[in-house]
C-alpha cells in the first residue's frame, strides 16, 4: 500500500492545470457502448477509477486504443456477452462505482445487464435504487440474486415515458439519459441532476445522432432513435482539482496560477470559496489566487455564522466540502459545514483535530470549524486517507504544517488525482511516495 510523505510549511508558485473531469468522463466512456462505431474522447485523466473501467469495456470485447496523452478512441462492435454474467466481471464492478453506468447503454442495444452491488469511496449508503427505478419505467426487468449480490435485468424493447425521479442522482439521470437515446418513443426526465457533466454527456449523445432536448435543465426531453454513430468529443477540466487547488494555495499562503479552468462552468464554486475570505481574480479562463497572510471568513448579512452546504447543482458539489472545511482551520472567524449528501463525509475530521484544528463535529452531517487565523500551526502526523476527497484534505493539512506528515491508503486519492505529487513538486511542494 502506498503512502505520501510530505515536508510541510513550503510555498507554491507557479501555474498549474487542471486534469479532465473524472466524473464526466466515466458517463461518457460508458456512453461508448450505445454505438458500434468508433467514438474518441479526449482529455480523459490517467487515474485509477478511469484506468479500471477502461480495462472492464476491454474486457468485454470494446476495441480501445490510445491516440495520445489524454486521448482514448473505442468501438464498441463486438461484445461478449457472456462475460457480463462471469464472477471476474461481477468482482470488477464490485470494486469501481462508475460501472453502475453500463447498464443503461447495454439493457438499450443488447436487451441485457448485470449489476453488482457497486464499489467506490466508503462514504455511506450510496443507493441505486434510482436507477433501477428510472429504467424499470422504461420497461426493463430485474431480479435480484441476493447470495451474488447482483441484480440482472432484460429488456425486449425500451419504450419511452415520464418519469419524475426521486432524487436528482447525477449517475441515475446519466444511465436513464443513455438508456432513453435508444428507446421507442418519447422520455421526459424531471428532477434530473443537470451538472455540468450531465450537460457534457448530452452534448457528446447528441454529435452521435440523439435527440435531446432541455440540456442544462432539470426537465430533459429525449427522442429515441435506431441507432448512434461515432464521435469525437473533448471533456471539461476538473471542477473538484480547481476547487482543491484554490484551497491548498489559502492553506500554504502560496500565489498560484490554475490555467484552463472552463470558469463558467465552476457554478458557484468560487463563490463558496470567496465566502472563506480567499482572494482570487479571473484572468481569461484562468484563476490567479495570491498569497494571502490572512483571510478572513464572512459572516450572513444578519450576522450569523456562514454556513455552507452541499447540494443538487447548480448548488455546491459535495465533492469539495472537505476541501472548504480543511481550507477554514487557518482563517479568521468561523464556518458550519453541513453535509447533506453523504452520511460519513465528516469522519475524517479527527484527523484534523489530532492535528491541531479546532473543529467541533455536531454529529455525521455537521462540523463547526474555528479558524486559527495563523496563529496557531498544524502539527505534522501519519495517517490514512479513507477515500478520495478526506485524502486530498488531508494532504492540504499536511503540506501547510510545519515538519513531516505521513498519509496512508493513497490509492484512494490516486482513484481521483492524475501525477499529483510530481504536478505539485514542480510548484514547490516536498511530496514524495513511498
């Protein structure tokens, strides 16, 4: 198991750009399999989650080549069905969240999926339920073998319908989008999740020859057709590494450039930010973040303590909570953080007080941060990281106190963070992987 060791208390400088979106690109790589023709996407990220559900569509027979950095061609022409129903398919999904995706695009062209109960971050309960749902309306069926954990689902032909879903789930409304495409009829979608990957993802099923309409809503309207064509497609920059990348330059009082950022597609992202008192300007479609001694955390117009939440967008992506939270231990005044999401977020702030934060946690949704305000530094610690974004909040902490941490368990943030510590060693950071 592979572990960071980070010399803390050094300054960045430089200019840094953002990887492609990790979670737009594993929508779409699974869009890849509605369609027997060739579809390239470009700006795909070199990580652990994306490099494991490209080995599964290898495995099931998608041709998959490489064009270049970031640069993926696949054809999806021959599948091997029978390998969906085999116990390494099963383990492979097991382990690897995004492969809840596939059943949508292949109950769609091949009338069949299988789906094992899904891995990622140990977050909570992370329910599938509407997924499920959203193409039983569509009028797939499934059956659940309890002893394999796996449910397997047919459909003899997809035929479109309202649906209103229970909740806005991005990878929900992603795999009942790619579904309807290829439906009989006509699919209306309310209380769709409507994230700027959400937004990509229609926007690539589209140059394949679908028909949607309502892009950026939460009212989507698609049009079944026969088929899908080929495509080239390119995804956005990473929203959660320009958020991290803006903390961890507050975190190290460093002046740092993120170029490329796609900044109308940041939502209210660098508000949030703003409202911890960080200072950045937008240059272009860059953001310049200064160093900065102090910053100091608002307050709401009556005077109450901010508070900043998760929720559906165009609200705050919960991705970036533990950033936000991590980023208020050294500025001034105090921020509530509640995450309404996920139910075990927050539990990755122990480390934190270990370290020397105060921060009181209300219970698993909340946590009151009381800034230090510099005056005080982090003290360094060994630790491990319990999945993505707890680790890159981690590794803020560790790179603004003074002497050497250790994380643990950095597979986790490898799932979500492509070269990192080479990325931030050239900006000045003492990470090295062990």
């Amino acid at each position: 198991m592979a572990s960071f060791i980070i010399d803390g208390g050094h300054r960045l400088c430089g200019s840094i750009t953002p990887q492609g979106a990790k979670n737009e690109v594993l929508q779409e790589i699974c869009a890849t399999l509605l369609t027997d023709e060739e579809v390239t996407i470009e700006n795909i990220p070199e990580i652990a989650d994306v490099s494991n559900l490209i080995q599964q569509l290898m495995n099931m027979g998608v041709a998959v080549s490489k064009n270049g950095p970031g640069s993926y061609t696949f054809q999806a022409r021959s599948i091997n069905m029978d390998y969906l129903e085999s116990d390494e398919y099963i383990d492979g999904c097991a382990r690897l969240r995004g492969s809840v995706m596939f059943i949508g695009p292949l109950l769609a062209r091949f009338g069949r999926a299988t789906l094992s109960t899904p891995g990622g971050d140990k977050i909570g309960r992370r329910r599938v339920d509407t997924h499920l749902l959203g193409l039983q309306k569509l009028g797939a069926t499934f059956h659940h073998i309890e002893e394999k954990g796996i449910y397997c689902m047919k459909a003899d032909k997809l035929k479109g319908c309202y649906m209103l879903l229970d909740e806005a789930s991005v990878t929900g409304t992603a795999n009942i989008i790619m579904a309807a495409t290829l439906a009989e009829g006509t699919t209306t979608i309310y209380n769709a999740a409507c994230e700027p990957y959400i937004q990509q993802l229609c926007r690539m099923l589209c140059k394949m020859g679908a028909r949607i309409s309502g892009i950026a809503s939460n009212l989507i309207t698609i049009e079944g057709v026969k088929s899908l064509g080929g495509c080239r497609h390119r995804a956005l920059p990473d929203m959660i590494e320009v958020g991290s990348f803006i903390g961890m330059a507050a975190m190290t009082q460093s002046e740092i450039t993120i170029k490329d950022v796609s900044f109308g597609n940041l939502g209210i992202i660098p508000e949030s930010f703003r409202r911890l008192g960080v200072q950045f300007e937008q240059r272009g479609d860059d953001i310049f973040i200064p160093a900065q001694e102090h910053y100091e955390i608002e307050s709401f117009l009556d005077g109450s303590i901010m508070s900043i939440s998760d929720a559906p967008w165009p609200g705050l992506t919960p991705d970036l909570l533990s950033v936000l939270l991590v980023t208020a231990i050294q500025a001034k005044g105090s921020v509530l953080i509640h995450q309404k999401m996920f139910e075990s977020r927050l539990f990755f702030v122990d480390k934190l007080i270990d370290m020397g934060a105060q921060i009181l946690l209300c219970d698993p949704h909340r946590a009151v941060v009381i800034g230090h305000d510099r005056r005080f530094k982090l003290r360094p610690r060994s630790m491990s990281s319990p999945d993505i974004r707890a680790g890159i909040a981690l590794l803020i902490a560790a790179m603004s106190a003074e002497g050497q941490s250790r994380i643990d368990n950095i597979d986790q943030i490898d799932r979500g963070y492509q070269n990192l510590e080479q990325r931030l060693n050239q900006l000045g950071a003492k990470i090295t992987r062990s």
